[in-house]
C-alpha cells in the first residue's frame, strides 16, 4: 500500500506545469481558468501511460521513418498463422471480401477449380455449374460433401456457405466437393405421408386424435417444426464395433434413447445427441468400416470432431425407410422454416428463364405437359377440356400412322447404324453398367419414385434393362428385341406392347404408366465438368 501510494504520489508529481515556468511548491498552477489540478485522493486510482511521450510527439516520427515490408506476414497475421490456424484450432471463420478457390469434383472422378467470395452458397455454386456445362436447369442439381476417409456424406442446404464448410475440414483430408443430382431434397415437401409413416409419428397422431395423418403431416411442415419420430435404431458403442438396439424419440428438446424398452418416462430417457450443433451424414460403406448390421446407417457428427472417427454418433435403422424418415426428421429440426423457404426459392427459381441465348433441351415433366394446336401457322394452348380430348384422340392416330409407316420401311433401314445406336445419344442411357454400379447411382441421386435409366444387359447380350426406383427399392426389367415379318421391334411384355426403339419406349412410359409400377419422372445423368 504505500509503495502504491508513493507512486500515485509521484505521479501527481510530474504533472506539466503551467505556460509560466516551473511551478512552485503551494502555489496552484493555472489550469483551464486558473482552477489548480484536482487533488489527488488515496483511493482514487490513476491512469499511467505506457509511454510519457504525448500522441502529437509519436506522429512526427512515425512519419518520418521508412516503410519497411513485414518479411515475415505468415507469423503476425492471425488468419495466416501457422499456430492460429493448425488443425487442432481450425482455420478460422472466413474473412468476407475475399476469394477462396473452391474444388468441386464430378462424378466421373474429373475437378474443376472455381473462386468463391465467402458468402456464396450452395445453390449459387450449384447455378453457376449448370450455366458452365450446359446441363439442364432444375432445383435438383446439389452439391454434396463427401468424406471418402470416413464413409460419410450429405447433401448441402442451398442457404449453406460453401466457404465455411470448406474451412471446417481437417487439414490434409480426402474430403471434397461432389456435384450431382439428388432428386430427393425437396421430396418430403411432395410426398410426406410415404415419407413420415403412421408407426414412426404415432404419438403425434395420438395427441391429435382429430386430425388425418396427411393432414397433420402437413401442417408441421408448412409451420416448419418437425414432427416427434420415434422408432428402434441400432447404437454403436463408442471405440467398440458392438452395437446395440434402443428405442429413439426425437422431441423438440433433443434426440433421446430410453434404457428400458420403449418406456417413455425421463427416468429412462437418456440424452443422445444435440443436432443444431451436428450434422448429418449417410454412412456409404458401414459395414466394410463400422460394421453395421446393414446397410442403412448414418451418422451424427458434431461441429467439433474434424478428420477423425472419435466423436462421432454411428446410428443404424432397419430399411430405408425408416432411415429417409429420420434423416428427414433430422434436417426439420435443425433448419425448420428455412428449408421451407429454400423449397419455395427454388420453385421460383424454375417458373424464371435462368438462360441467356440459346436454350438447351428441357425434360418432359407432368407439369410442364400442356396440350397445343398445331394446324395452323402458330401454335396456341387449348383451353376447353372438350377440344384437348379430341386434339389427343387425333394425335393417338397420327402416331399409330406414324409408326405403321415406320414399320413398313425396308428391313435395311432397321439394321442401319443410325437408327440401331440412336438411343447412345440419349442422356438416361448408360451403356454398359453392372446391375449393382446402377443401384448405388440410382441410390446416389435419390430414391424417389420414378428414377430410372437404360442400360445394356450383362446377361441377355442384344436386350436391354430398364432400371426403375418404386417405393425406395430399384426394379429392373428386361427389354428384348424381336423380329417379325423383317421388322424390329422392343417390348417388355413378350410382344403385348411394341415399340420401334427405345426412344418411343421411353417417352411413352413418361407419359403412360403401362406395366410398370410408376411413370418414369427422373433419369439418372452425369455431367462432365
């Protein structure tokens, strides 16, 4: 204490004195009026400068001195500081106003550098990957972010900064960037009743006796909550490849598992997971990694654990319907009404032309399907139901025309090389593809209801698969070519229905179900970047 009083003391002491000299001892100085400077009290404390040179003596030689380049930036810049930024600590938020370079793969292995400010999301990158290719317009192209070291993937929201997702990998890791379709983002806003089944949401429908289960699906989806999901998944436990079976409740404080059975009393409820502070990835080979007992499983990975496999919540369900639920689930409760919001962003996005020039070919979709009048010098859409039912009777007619007329073309213009390899230039044909390559890229871009390709047969050399996605299982079915009266033909029902190749097969079955379960919606493609 009196060492501190000493120097409260003598710094009092060395206050300037006035314009007139040096000030005498008991004598005020003149101060702002000829006030004296405020006595100092012991337990009033006192600022002391680092430096008792004044602001205006440091300017003049801060000016006067040389610019001299730091030769060392990496080690006093935090963002590029080998200490600051090792991967134990992460890189760091990414600064705004700057580029990245952000890598993004294809799914034929080929990369392509693009540069990112740090604010750029998913579905810009994915826009500006479309516009470069050329690929087809729709809000089914996504950007997915694959861990090849982990097993472990997901789809990126279209609000997501692609930057910040970059900087959050571990250092030195196989992680990347993948863009490819994935036409089951939006599906539970198309079809939730398959999505959310009456056994995995039956506490709901109890707490809301009144209400159908369409309806009450839908009215947690266009509040942006989540339903309560409960269900049996398999848990691994943690360092071990021993997994165990508990019942799972996803409420809205958490993700819970109970110890006893299916009791719902917190008592047993143990506290799993937080999902806000997660994500969610698929687990693509669990059973060559962890073990799983099959192959639905997927996995929780907190924002904290980077490029290693401690940490992170291994999970398994029985089929994949019950895995699409809980993922499903998973994705309303950690981004609720955004999600929504995305979905009707992207809807509007396709009633926009997003082209300048020329406008490449689009896909035949039910919505986009509107009759039209061609008989005179422009086309026009007819309106009156009436009209639209005869228009298609006459064109039935022309088409039943047109095909006898081909069909009674010579015998060597069906074995012509054009008209044999036509279907090569087609985008939902895919050559020669083993029947298991086509369930993983089937299974790849979403299993939806009506995903399909063409591929050539690995037994049967000159027929041809129709591989089809109905109720998350894919279905394959033989095409075969046959000859009658020196004319060839291809049918799937032994010559019920015939077609003159596989373009008219295809674009019928789009249109008309005929013996498939569905009508084919979505073909499987691959751009090259």
């Amino acid at each position: 204490d009196n060492a501190m009083e000493g120097g409260a003391q003598q710094s009092s002491l060395r206050e300037p004195p006035g314009p007139g000299g040096e000030q005498q001892e008991g004598v005020p100085g003149e101060w702002d009026g000829g006030e004296g400077p405020p006595e100092v009290k012991r337990s009033q404390p006192l600022f002391i400068h680092g430096s008792s040179r004044t602001p205006a003596q440091e300017e003049p030689r801060a000016s006067s001195l040389p610019s001299i380049p730091n030769p060392f930036p990496e080690l006093c810049s935090p963002s590029n500081s080998p200490i600051l930024s090792s991967p134990a600590l992460g890189q760091g938020p990414p600064r705004e106003g700057t580029s990245h370079v952000v890598k993004v793969f294809g799914e034929d292995g080929a990369c392509r550098s693009l540069e990112a400010s740090a604010g750029t999301t998913a579905r810009q990158l994915c826009e500006t990957l479309v516009r470069r290719t050329r690929a087809i317009h729709d809000h089914s192209w996504a950007l997915v972010e694959l861990h090849p070291h982990l097993a472990l993937e997901r789809c990126l929201e279209d609000h997501e900064a692609v930057v910040e997702v970059q900087n959050s990998w571990a250092a030195g890791a196989e992680s990347r960037f993948v863009f490819r379709k994935n036409f089951a983002k939006y599906e539970l806003f198309k079809s939730n009743v398959s999505l959310f089944p009456e056994v995995m949401v039956s506490s709901c429908l109890e707490a809301n006796k009144s209400m159908a289960h369409s309806e009450l699906i839908q009215n947690f989806l266009n509040s942006g909550s989540c339903p309560e999901v409960q269900g049996f998944l398999q848990l691994r436990e943690p360092g071990r490849k021993v997994w165990k079976r508990f019942h799972f409740s996803l409420r809205r404080s958490g993700l819970y598992y109970s110890t006893k059975g299916t009791s719902k009393d917190p008592r047993h409820l143990q506290y799993f997971a937080d999902l806000t502070e997660s994500n969610i990835y698929y687990v693509t080979q669990g059973k060559k990694l962890y073990g799983t007992p099959t192959e639905f499983g997927f996995c929780i990975k907190p924002h904290k654990v980077r490029g290693s496999v401690k940490g992170l919540k291994l999970l398994c369900s029985e089929d994949e319907q019950s895995r699409s639920c809980w993922m499903a689930a998973f994705r309303l409760f950690k981004y609720g009404m955004q999600l929504y919001r995305n979905y009707q962003q992207a809807q509007a996005r396709l009633s926009q032309p997003p082209w300048i020039g020329p406008t490449p070919l689009r896909s035949v979709s039910d919505n986009a399907l509107v009759a039209m009048d061609f008989s005179g010098c422009t086309g026009r859409v007819i309106e009156n139901p009436s009209e639209v039912l005869t228009a298609a009777l006459e064109e039935a007619q022309a088409w039943r025309k047109k095909t006898t007329h081909r069909y009674s073309l010579p015998a060597a213009c069906h074995s012509s090389p054009l008209s044999a390899a036509i279907h090569r230039t087609q985008p939902w044909f895919h050559g020669r593809i083993s029947r298991e390559d086509t369930q993983q890229l089937i299974g790849r871009q979403g299993l939806v209801d009506g995903v399909f390709l063409v591929r050539e047969s690995q037994r049967n050399p000159k027929g041809f698969v129709l591989s089809l996605c109905h109720l998350q299982r894919v279905k394959h079915y033989l095409i075969l070519p046959s000859e009658e009266e020196g004319r060839l033909y291809f049918t799937m029902d032994d010559g019920q229905t015939r077609f003159a190749d596989l373009i008219q097969l295809v674009e019928f079955h789009q249109i008309n179900r005929g013996i498939l379960p569905c009508k084919l919606r979505h073909y499987c493609t691959c751009v090259a970047l």
